[in-house]
C-alpha cells in the first residue's frame, strides 16, 4: 500500500523528449478546440449546429485518446498504436460525415456519407494491419490502405461531392474547397509517418523520423482544422443572413 502511494501521479518525461512533447501538446490543443466548438454552437442555427458539434466531437475523441497516448508513451517510450488507431477509426468517418453535412443543402444523399466511411474504414483497417499485426507486408497492406485514400480524394475533388459543392456554391463551395485541400495535402501527413514507422522500400527515404512526432502534427493540423473550416462557414452563412 505504502508503495503505491509513492508512485507519481504522471509518469516523468526527460526534457529533451520531443515525442512526449508533442503528444502533451497535441492532448491540450485538442481540448481547447472542443471546448471552442462546443460553446459556440448556440451561436448558430440549427442547421449548422450539427456540424460544429461534430466539429466537437472529433477534438474531443481526439483528446480523450491523448490523454491515454501521452501516459503510455511517457510510462514505456513506445508508439501507442493501439489507442491511435482506435482514435482514427471514430474520428476520420467523423470527417467524412463533414463532408455530407455540408454539402445536405445542395441535397446530398446518405450514401454519399456511407461510401466515404466505408472507404475511411478500408483505409485505417489496412493501415492497422500493416503497422501492427502484419509488419513483414507492411508496404502490401500500405498500398490498400493508400488505394482507399486516393478513392476518396477523387470523390471529393472530382466526384458526386464535388458536384454538389458546385450546385451549392458561395461559402459552401469555399468550405469544400478547403477540406479537399486538407484531405489532400493534410491527411497526405499520415502515410509519411507510416513509412517511417514500418518496414518496406521506402526505409531508406523516411529512416530516421519519428513516426508518432509525424502523426502528432498531422492529427492537430486536420482535426482541428477541419472543425475550424465547418465554424468558419457557419460565420459567414450567418453573417449573410444578417446583411
């Protein structure tokens, strides 16, 4: 008994640990962005309100999963693959229904939303298999993962979706525009952090990089960024309705 209430209540971190930094930091920022989203809700009407609270939603999984990653990186120093990837299989569907979201006032269909889960599923699924159970075919399962995210990134920018982001126009199409780019270049941060975690061809280019330091930056560039483009649209519609 006398032992364990000599443990420390978190785990000590070296101050030169940069990894344990960024999951910190990555925790904190995601909770700052959930409370945002969530307090400004009821400044929007109904409509758009279901989108900033799934804005919420996905920095607020995000946080709860770095709550976890920070203290089991900072107890053993080794990638919590499991809890990242449990985070990713609730938050990016969570994105794509974003998509869906804001593109119902152009009269887009639940299917759209189902097909760009169904292929953020194959994706993350594929990525799992390759970086924890199947590492010696980690480049094999890499490329499925990739084909499924190139699906996507084709739907969006030149598919059903984009079409209806053109029939919407105005803020709507600004709005897909910029999450098009985010899932382009933004979620592009992923596969670099998988090559550097994984065996494969591409050791050579990627040796060196932490993979948890490249998913860190990748997860606050575009969790929170995604929910800061839906609330900016939010303002804008509601700035227009005032005018």
């Amino acid at each position: 008994m006398n032992y364990l209430l000599s443990l420390p209540l978190v785990a000590e971190i070296r101050t030169d640990d940069y990894v344990g930094f960024t999951f910190f930091v990555g925790c904190m920022a995601m909770m700052a962005a959930s409370v945002f989203f969530f307090l400004s809700m009821n400044n929007f009407d109904k409509k758009w309100r279901t989108s900033i609270l799934v804005s919420g939603l996905i920095t607020f999984i995000a946080a709860v999963h770095y709550w976890y990653m920070r203290d089991y990186w900072a107890a053993n120093e080794a990638s919590p693959t499991f809890f990242r990837y449990v985070d990713w299989i609730l938050t990016v569907p969570l994105m794509c229904v974003e998509f869906y979201l804001i593109l119902k006032v152009a009269g887009a269909k639940k299917s759209l939303m189902w097909k760009l889960i169904f292929l953020s599923v194959i994706m993350l699924i594929t990525g799992y298999l390759g970086e924890a159970v199947y590492q010696d075919q980690a480049a094999i399962w890499g490329l499925i993962s990739g084909i499924a995210y190139f699906v996507i990134v084709y739907e969006i920018w030149l598919g059903s979706a984009k079409k209806l982001a053109v029939q919407a126009g105005g803020y709507v199409l600004q709005a897909h525009k910029t999450l098009c780019w985010f899932v382009l270049v933004g979620w592009a941060i992923y596969p670099i952090g998988y090559m550097a975690g994984t065996p494969g061809w591409y050791e050579g280019i990627f040796d060196g990089l932490s993979m948890d330091v490249i998913y860190n930056i990748g997860d606050a560039v575009n969790k929170i960024g995604f929910g800061l483009v839906i609330y900016n649209l939010a303002v804008n519609i509601a700035a227009k309705k005032e005018a």
